[in-house]
C-alpha cells in the first residue's frame, strides 16, 4: 500500500469519529481543529490521482483501484460543495463513512498499470469524460442517499416525539429534502452526459453504441429511476418520506452496478 493511503485513510478515519461524536455527543466536537484532517487527506488523495496520472500519462480513472479512488475522492468534493451550499454538518456524518469504505477498497486493491486499449485523441478525450462524469454522478447520489437518511432519522424523531441529540443535530425536513432533490438532479445531468459519451467512445471504438454487458444494463436502470424519480417530483410534488426512501434504492443500485457486476463480467476498462 502506498504511504500516501495511508495519510488518506487516517484523515478520514478521523473525520469519520469526529462527525460521528458530533452528531451523537452533547458536547460540541473541536470542529476549527478537524479541518487540518480532512485538508490533509484530501490533498494526499489529490496528489495520488496525479502523481498516478503522470506516471501512466493517462486519467487515472481504469481499474479497480483508480476508479475506487477518483470516486472517494469525488464524493468528498461533492460533500464539500454540498456543505458550501447548506452549511449542514450533520451530512458529513453520513457521507464521511462512505468516503473511508471506498477509499479502503481503493487502498487494499491490486495495483494494475494496464492501460485500456483506446485509439486516437478523440477516444482519449472521450473515455475520461465518460468514466468520471458517470462517477461524479454516482458522487451526487450518495450525497443524496445521506439526506435521504437525514430525512427518516428526523421524521422518525418528530413521530415519536423524542426530540434528543439527534433531532438538535440534524436540518430540518425541507433542508434534508432540498439536498436529496438538487443532489438528484446534478446527479442526473451528469449520468447523462457521462452515457451520451460513452456511447460516443463505444461507437469509435468498435463501432456499436451498446453492447447489453451488466455494467451498461445497470447505468441504464440507474438513469431510468432517478429520471422517474425527478419526473414525480416535479409533476405531482413528489417528494418527502417517499423521496428519502427512493434516494436509498437508487443507491442500493448503484453500488451493485459498482460492485455486484464486477462477478457477472463486463466490457468496461475502468472497472
């Protein structure tokens, strides 16, 4: 394992406990203090992803431990821009385990240097583009899964009328909705447009825009329930409890298309 991953995992290991004690402790968490964490493995994860670049003179976006890392690596932007926007530090408690589990992957995978077997600059422009817009996709779907749970843990708390730490900690349903809704709908934009070029890079490559192999199927399913999803929002106000546990489907798919796919073969060069 690279020493670097080991700075990466220990920051967020500790960003983790941090959000955790947080958001269960009634005492306030040292939060001016937990940003150097956080800044520090961050910057080792950006310095990994380019010193991997330079070194394979290629996005570092193919195999199982690139695509692993560049997807922490954009979840914990995604968390950031998320933050920026609502200010609700609660999110990072249920984002933050997320980013060490797929970082860990990213760690403890084989180390491969292959290279996918693309031709001409415009396959080279286009796999990169595909690749990392559908991960930065699957980065703003688990930032919604995380308001998504927010969202039942809170109205859980009103229900029963328990109104402890958690309920103190946590945004309000409407922030908790309005998050999972534009994290849904950047997610969206992005899957799309990460499809439309990988059916470009396909059609160059061999000259056929699908193929039918599982990791195809299950971004096809992906893009079809969250455009569902959104259509309901905005047709009938579709939203709430309902969303919330949408949100969390959707993510069950995704991490399946990430990982239960990888044992029914696939095509894909990045996974």
């Amino acid at each position: 394992m690279d020493y670097l991953w080991f700075v990466i995992l220990s920051g967020y290991a500790l960003c983790v406990a941090e959000s955790i004690f947080s958001l269960t402790s009634k005492q306030p968490a040292p939060r001016r203090w937990m940003i150097f964490p956080l800044a520090l493995a961050f910057a080792a994860h950006t310095a990994w992803l380019v010193d991997r670049g330079i070194s394979l003179d290629r996005c570092p976006i193919a195999g199982t431990e690139e695509m692993f890392a560049f997807l922490s690596w954009a979840l914990v932007v995604a968390y950031l821009v998320a933050w920026k926007w609502s200010h609700v530090l609660a999110l990072k408690a249920f984002i933050f385990p997320i980013v060490l589990v797929i970082a860990t992957i990213a760690a403890v995978a084989p180390q491969s240097d292959a290279t996918p077997a693309i031709k001409g600059p415009l396959q080279s422009f286009l796999f990169p583009i595909h690749a990392g817009l559908i991960l930065i996709a699957y980065s703003a779907f688990f930032i919604a899964f995380g308001a998504g749970l927010m969202y039942l843990i809170q109205e859980r708390e009103l229900r029963l009328k328990r109104f402890g730490t958690f309920f103190y900690r946590l945004p309000s349903l409407d922030t908790c909705d309005s998050i999972s809704f534009k994290s849904m709908a950047v997610g969206f934009i992005m899957l799309t447009l990460g499809i439309a070029a990988g059916m470009g890079w396909q059609r160059i490559r061999d000259g056929h825009y699908w193929h039918g192999d599982p990791m195809e199927i299950f971004s096809a399913i992906t893009w079809l329930i969250y455009l569902a999803l959104i259509q309901s929002r905005r047709s009938s106000g579709w939203a709430g409890r309902t969303a919330a546990l949408a949100s969390i489907v959707g993510f069950m798919i995704v991490i399946f298309s990430l990982v239960g796919v990888r044992f029914l073969g696939t095509l894909h060069p990045f996974s």
